[in-house]
C-alpha cells in the first residue's frame, strides 16, 4: 500500500517536534505514527527532509547511517547527545512520543 500524504505529513510533524538534545529512532516515530515498519520513516526522511532536524533520526541501535556518521554525529555533538564509540546513548537522551503534549 502506498504512504498517503497524512502518514508523510505526521512522520514530518513527529521528526520535527524532537527538541534538541534528544533523539528518536526511525522504529519509535513509525510506532508513534502508526506505520508498519521503520523502513517508511527511512524513505520519507530520504525524500521529504531536508528542512527537518533530520539528525535527530537514528537507527535502533544508535548508530546514524555510514553516509550520514560523521555530519550527523557531530550535530547531535553540538546539541550535548552523549556519544560514545559513533553510537548515541538511547537510554540517555531517547525521546518517547508520549511525552508530547497534545497526543
């Protein structure tokens, strides 16, 4: 089935709505955004992000794609994400959804 324009507007609200110093994995926005499978979040953010804080986005295990490392690495740096062997500390900083207000 193919994403509809609300699902890729919603994964867009969610990415965007990670305050700095937190993170979010692409599993955790599309549990919160009701999407089968992370790999949506993965193509969206591929296609639709450029003015999203897209370095907020990382993979399950904390590791930021091997493209994106080293840029990434170092914004999340920049807004205090601890960081230790290329991989960001999720129990440290990762950011549930439901602590979003109004959801």
């Amino acid at each position: 089935m193919p994403t509809s324009d609300a699902q890729i507007e919603l994964v867009r609200d969610l990415v965007a709505r990670i305050p700095p110093g937190r993170v979010a994995t692409y599993g955790d926005i599309a549990a919160a955004a009701g999407l089968s499978t992370p790999r949506t979040v993965g193509w969206i953010m591929r296609t639709d992000a450029a003015d999203l804080p897209w370095h907020r986005v990382i993979g399950a295990g904390g590791k930021p794609a091997a493209h994106l490392a080293h840029r990434q690495l170092r914004l999340l740096t920049e807004e205090g994400v601890p960081i230790r062997d290329g991989r960001v500390d999720l129990n440290a900083v990762r950011f549930r959804f439901a602590e979003l207000p109004d959801r």
